[in-house]
C-alpha cells in the first residue's frame, strides 16, 4: 500500500506546477572526461513509465535547442522493456551516443492540508408595495473544502561517458510544488526540471558547440 501511496504522489509531483528547480553541483566535470559531448542518451528511472517518458521528452527538446543531438531512452522501448543497465547499454550502441545521461527520484516529501473556501453570495433585490421599502432575498453558495498538497521534490542527474564507462559530472536539482488536488495536472514541472539540467550542462560546457 505504501508503494502505491508513494508511486501516485511521484506522479502528481511530476505533473504540477513548481516554480523553478534549484540546482547543487555533485560532481564537477572531472579532468579526464571527454567532453563536450555531442550526442547523448537521455534516460529517466521513474517507476511511471508515462512520468519518465514526459520528462526525457522536454530534455531532449531542450538539448536540440543547445544544438546536441540527443535520443530518449522511452522512444526506444515500452513498458515490457527491462530496465536494466544492458539495456540502456545496447541504446547508446545503437545511438552512437557519447554519453548518457540519467535522472532518477532521489526523494519525495508530499504534504497536505485542507483549505476553507469562501461562499459566494448572490442578493436578489425586488420592490414592494410599500414607498421605499424593498425585499432582500440573499442566497448563499459554499464549495467543499479543497485540499491543498505540497511536495519537496529532489532529482538526482548523473552524466556518464560512453568511452570511459564512468560518471563525468552530477547535480541534484529541487522543486517545491503546491497544488490543488483538483487541479494537479499542469505539465510545466517537467519543462522547469529540464530546462533546470539543460542550463547546468551548458554552463559547465558539456554540451558540444
């Protein structure tokens, strides 16, 4: 039940609204790397396979906008794929990729608090039989109480060397989302996170020119 609790929350905070990731250098770009890197494999490890897919998605679209070519891994499989290490492998072979690059949850804290919502009113005002005298009738509308969840949401991206076999560089990059539960489908979050680690690699110039 908890695996399933935890699961659900990872994708309602994949699919929200964050507003922007801060990012911690975890290993800086070591000496022996063969960067730049021009054509990279872009993996997430998620257990939603639809949150990994959106994700690699907007990495990859921010990648071609730095001008790399870049592949998902989930353009390159389904859900029956294994994911393991042999997989990824044989992608990047068939790729020819140079590097690979890999994002994973490294922890999820999901908060939540019911919230009051205003009523609204509503004055319907008539005329009577009497000199200015009128009649008031007032209606009043009050919603279900909403719930408000919060989420502190860490990602850990790690850029491994095809050649070497070996991790070259790593970050971590942390959001906070608040959302309404009735509303907690917003896509952006993948698009902040991506932009996120696009930036962070073009800066710490491992991304070909």
């Amino acid at each position: 039940m908890t695996k399933k609790i935890l699961l659900l929350a990872t994708v309602v905070a994949l699919s929200s609204c964050a507003a922007g990731s801060k990012v911690t250098t975890v290993q800086n770009l070591e000496e022996s790397a063969d960067a730049p890197y021009e054509n990279i494999l872009v993996v997430s490890l998620f257990e939603s396979f639809d949150s990994r897919r959106y994700l690699e998605k907007e990495i990859v679209a921010q990648l071609s906008q730095l001008g790399v070519n870049a592949v998902a891994s989930t353009s390159k499989m389904d859900t029956r794929t294994p994911v393991t290490r042999k997989t990824f492998a044989d992608m990047a072979i068939e790729a020819n990729s140079d590097a690979v690059l890999v994002t994973q949850l490294v922890s999820l804290n999901t908060g939540a608090k019911m919230q009051g919502v205003s009523p609204e009113s509503t004055y319907n005002i008539r005329p009577t039989y009497y000199f200015n005298v009128w009649g008031v009738e007032l209606t009043e509308y009050v919603e279900p109480q909403s719930m408000e969840l919060s989420h502190a949401l860490v990602l850990a991206t790690q850029l491994y060397s095809v050649r070497n076999k070996e991790p070259v560089w790593a970050i971590e990059s942390s959001s906070k989302i608040i959302q309404d539960y009735d509303h907690r489908q917003d896509y952006s979050v993948f698009v902040n996170e991506a932009k996120a680690i696009g930036s962070q690699m073009s800066r710490d110039g491992l991304l070909a020119p």
